[in-house]
C-alpha cells in the first residue's frame, strides 16, 4: 500500500467533489454473457461461482482506479487486492472467505476449493470489515435481478471498497447470461472505469478455450 498522489490526479476534482458526499456511491447491473466461460468449466471440471469470482478479481486487478483506499482522509494504491465472498453454510446461514488472488483460473479454482473446504471444517463469521485490500462480493444463486441495494453500516465511505454480486444465471435462446452489479465509491472512480471492467469480463470470458 502506497499514498496516491491526489495533487497531480487528473480526477483531482471528481474527488474532492464527491468524497464529503453522505453516499458516494454509485451502483449498476448488467448481464455479462457467460455461455463461453459455463462451458469451460464443464470442460474443465471447474467451479462455475468460482470461475466468476476469479473473472471479476482479475480484471479488477488490472484497473488501477478498483484499487485505491481511503484511509485517514487520504488516498492510498494497493499493488493488488483479493476478493472475500459470501459462502452458504450447511444450516442455510452464511459466512465470509477470502480468496487470495491467483494468475490463472485453474490455480484459483483449486485454492478456492481448498479454502471453502477449510472454512467448512470450521465455520466462523468473519466479515474483514477492517481489510482494505479486498473486494466484497455477495452471490445470489436463487434469482437473477436488474438492481440491488446494500446493507450498510454507515462507514463505508471512509474506505471506498467496491462491492460485486453475481445472481442467478439464466438461458436466453441459446445465451447463458448473469446479472452482475458493481458499486464503487464515486470520489475514486467514474463510470468509464466501471465500463472498462465490464468490458474487460466480457472480453476474458469470450477468449476462454
């Protein structure tokens, strides 16, 4: 972790304008097409939830703007940042895992298992609420959606962590698609960086053999 240097930040007004705002946050869903990326994971006996997380903290990672924090008033740039998410407990309640970030989908597959195979020996509630180098992911299986709002516990804003959720994939003709929100703190990026990612999901999945 690293300050950012605010003073020479082309979006040095964008910040300064959104930062004090009571919500900075601005949230959109859209349905990435992720037929390429199920059948993968067919082919290669992968976790398909996995597989979306691994997309999204990939392509996160390679966006500069998904990785600045605030912290004490000021802006701070991670090198890389993991993803935690939301795992259904055997009693139908829920806890938090982190996945570590890995180079390639099949390596984080196989920790991912691993840490879910863990956490299950042992289920602890543990939210990372003081972590900063993560992304907070949710995901619905039971049904698709076209919005949603987030619990929140009124500090969010001094952190700027992004929240993701994947819903409920589902056929359109011959289309496998799933509803995927981002929602980003606005003093730290725009809706082009939102776009960039999106685009670049979409792009990895397609390529994807």
């Amino acid at each position: 972790m690293k300050e950012f240097d605010i003073e020479n930040w082309a979006r040095k007004s964008q910040y300064n304008f959104f930062k004090a705002y009571k919500d900075p946050f601005f949230n959109v869903t859209v349905n990435l097409n992720v037929t390429n990326l199920y059948t993968f994971c067919k082919k290669h006996n992968l976790s398909f939830s996995l597989a979306c997380l691994f997309v999204a903290i990939k392509s996160i990672n390679e966006i500069s703007e998904f990785k600045l924090r605030l912290k004490n008033d000021k802006v701070y740039q991670f090198d890389r940042v993991n993803i935690g998410s939301t795992i259904l407990n055997d009693d139908n309640t829920f806890s938090f895992c982190d996945f570590p970030y890995q180079s390639s989908i099949l390596e984080f597959d196989k920790v991912g298992k691993k840490v879910i195979k863990d956490h299950k020996k042992g289920v602890k509630f543990n939210p990372q609420e003081n972590e900063l180098a993560i992304i907070h992911c949710s995901t619905l299986p039971w049904f698709s959606f076209t919005s949603i709002k987030h619990a929140r516990n009124g500090d969010e804003g001094s952190k700027g962590i992004p929240k993701i959720v994947f819903g409920k994939y589902y056929n359109e003709d011959t289309v496998k698609k799933i509803p995927f929100s981002v929602e980003v703190h606005h003093a730290l990026m725009d809706g082009l960086h939102v776009g960039i990612l999106i685009e670049n999901m979409q792009q990895y999945i397609n390529k994807l053999v």
